[in-house]
C-alpha cells in the first residue's frame, strides 16, 4: 500500500523531534518540524484517504470517471490549502502527492488479496 504523504510528513516531523531530543539536530536544521501544524495534516490526510478508497472502487472505469475523481481531491487539497492557518502545499507537497495520486491508481487492485 502506497504512504500518504501527510503520513511521510509526519514520520519526518517525528524524526526531527527525536533528533533533537537526543541531540544530533540543532532546531534551527529542522526542516518539517512546525511547518505542518496537526489540523492541516490531518485535513490533507482524510482528502487522500477518501481518494484512496473512491480510486480503488473504480475498476474498469473510464478515463472521464478516473479524471473526476482526481479532480475532486485536488479540489479538496486546494481547498485544504486555502483554508490552513500554518502548512502549506507547495512545490514539493504537490509533487508527493502526485506521485501519490499516480501509485494509488497503478498499483495492482490484488495487492490486498495477496496476490
């Protein structure tokens, strides 16, 4: 299964706060910590996981229907972003997620199966 990126961001934001627990990372080297607040990755999180399930309940559909669900979640990711006070989804964010997007539609359907 395919890591939302708010879940890879969180994971980051973990380890930098461990890292500077124990020393290793000065606060001024952090580069995640306090950029996404918990509301903003939450929001972004309940968007890709409502992508998750509609793209995975599409099966043989059309190239008009896959579309339409990927516009829906970048319309709710640009609303997201519009309504965040603290976080953003920048250059970097929206490269993730579209290789999120990209992987939820092209892997393999079975891959919960086994097989």
């Amino acid at each position: 299964m395919t890591e939302r990126p708010s879940q890879y961001w969180r994971g980051e934001i973990a380890k930098e706060a461990g890292a500077i627990a124990d020393g290793t990372l000065s606060p001024d080297c952090a580069s995640f910590l306090g950029v996404y607040p918990e509301g903003f990755l939450e929001a972004v999180d309940a968007v890709l996981a409502i992508f998750e399930v509609e793209a995975r309940e599409l099966g043989a559909a059309s190239d008009t229907q896959i579309l339409a669900v990927v516009e829906q979640a970048v319309v709710a990711l640009n609303r997201v972003n519009q309504e965040a006070t603290g976080g953003s989804i920048d250059t970097d964010e929206r490269e993730q997620i579209c290789l999120f997007i990209d992987e939820v539609l092209t892997e393999p359907l079975s891959s919960c199966a086994g097989g």
